[in-house]
C-alpha cells in the first residue's frame, strides 16, 4: 500500500451509505485516495449506526433498502483505507479528548492523524471548529 496521506472519519463513509449532502464529494475523495487511507476499526461501526439512524429514526432510508446497504458498509471500508486497532490509540485519544472538548471516538480519529503524521478527512463541521487554532490539519474535501 502506498503512503497514507490522509486519516478519514466514519462521517465520510456515512455519507457515501446514506447518500446525504456530501455524497458526491465523499465518493469522490474515497476514489481518488483509495489505497492511501487510513481508518479506525471503529469507522464500520460508526458507519452502521449512521445507516440505522437515517433508516429507523429519520426515516429516510426506505427498510427494505437497509439490509442490501448495510452489506456495503465493510467493502466500503476494509477496500478503501488501512486500519488501524482503536483500542491501541485509546491513551492518546483519552488526552485529546480531555483538551478539545470531544468525543473519545472523534479523539481517536484525531490521535491516529497525529501518530501517522497526515490530515484528518471529516465532514463533522462542529470536530472542525474545535479543532481550529490547534494544529489538528483536516483538509476540506471539495
């Protein structure tokens, strides 16, 4: 596998299952860095949830369509990115959570960034606004 250039959230990979407002952008960003990603075990987990949630909370996902979609989310994953065992960032992820004020599961996006020395890929706006002023690189994806 080439160089890791950048560490992707569950909200890019959301995005392309949900087919949200982001779509696009993410199914691009995912084609042209396939192969040079890096991810959390944790992101087919948040992926999931992100599905369940637009399907039998926010109603927008039709049921009959969330069993054939669901199947998607570890191919999309495991055949885009490299990744990396949360449980090993866990200490790191605990600090940084702690000094920006966010989730241990966004920290742990965070630490594994820092530890492979690229940027962050997020649609979280509010991730990128405490991040803002702290050196945490996360690059925009057009």
């Amino acid at each position: 596998m080439s160089e890791t250039l950048y560490v992707v959230d569950a909200s890019v990979y959301a995005s392309v299952l949900v087919k949200d407002e982001f779509y696009e952008r993410a199914v691009n960003f995912i084609r042209e860095y396939a192969g040079r990603l890096a991810t959390l075990d944790l992101a087919v987990l948040e992926a999931a949830n992100a599905l369940w949630r637009h399907t039998c909370l926010l109603r927008r996902i039709p049921l009959d369509r969330y069993e054939s979609l669901a199947r998607y989310e570890k191919p999309l994953v495991y055949g885009s990115a490299r990744l990396y065992a949360s449980l090993d960032l866990l200490e790191s992820a605990v600090r940084i959570a702690s000094d920006f004020s966010i989730t241990v599961y966004d920290a742990l996006y965070v630490a594994l960034a820092q530890k492979l020395g690229c940027k962050l890929a997020s649609f979280d706006e509010e991730l990128k606004k405490r991040l803002e002023g702290f050196g945490v690189r996360i690059v925009e994806i057009l």
